[in-house]
C-alpha cells in the first residue's frame, strides 16, 4: 500500500497535536486514532494517490433500517463538494470515507472532515 507524502503525514502529526494526542504510522503507512466517542479516524494513500480519511463507528447496525439509516448517510456533500463515502468494515461496524487530492489535504480541511463524518455518524447511534 503506497504512504503518505511527507506534507500529508506533517498535516496528520498537526492534527494530532491539536487533539493532544500521539501520530504513529502503521506498517502499511496509515494512520488511525481512537476516539472514544466518535469512533476510528484513519488517514492512508489510495493507489491513485489521493488522501482517504474514514470515521469508523464502534456499533453494529442489527437490522435492515440500520443499514439503509447508514446508505442515507453517503452521498454528495453540497457543502463541501464532496462526495461521502459509506459501507461495512470486516466486523461490520459502519464506515463513512472522503477522498482528497494530496495538494488540498490541510489541516483545515481534516479536521472539517473529522467534524463531518462524525456528526453523520451520531446520526446512526441517536
């Protein structure tokens, strides 16, 4: 899996040090961080060479009317002019995603992200 440029993984440490918190990189060259309330933040390259940054929540959605809550979750952003992402992790914990070219990828711009996704996903759990 291709890593993050270094003014990315320097956007990521900044986002840390805001949230006074440690920035490690994984093997594979991501990063996530845990938040208790808002789930798992994870920050990695896309083959394509873009920034995907996806908000895992720790629920499981349980039934029909979960999933589609969460479908309606995704979809084009008018705000943002961006499209949000949304699906099932392996443990079947719903994830919401955005993608960011490398040269749009600032600390503003992630920690909108954050907010966004994790206000979308407070949808899910009321």
């Amino acid at each position: 899996m291709p890593k993050l440029g270094s003014s990315a993984q320097a956007t990521v440490r900044q986002f840390a040090g805001q949230m006074d918190i440690d920035a490690y990189e994984a093997p594979d060259g991501a990063y996530s961080f845990d938040f208790e309330r808002s789930g798992r933040l994870s920050v990695l390259a896309s083959d394509e060479g873009t920034v995907i940054v996806s908000l895992t929540a720790r629920i499981h959605l349980g039934d029909m009317r979960g999933f589609a809550r969460l479908a309606a979750l995704g979809g084009y952003d008018r705000d943002r002019d961006q499209l949000v992402h949304c699906g099932m992790n392996r443990s079947d914990q719903p994830v919401l995603a955005l993608q960011c070219d490398p040269t749009g990828f600032s600390l503003p711009w992630l920690t909108e992200s954050f907010s966004l996704l994790s206000g979308r996903l407070r949808r899910l759990t009321g």
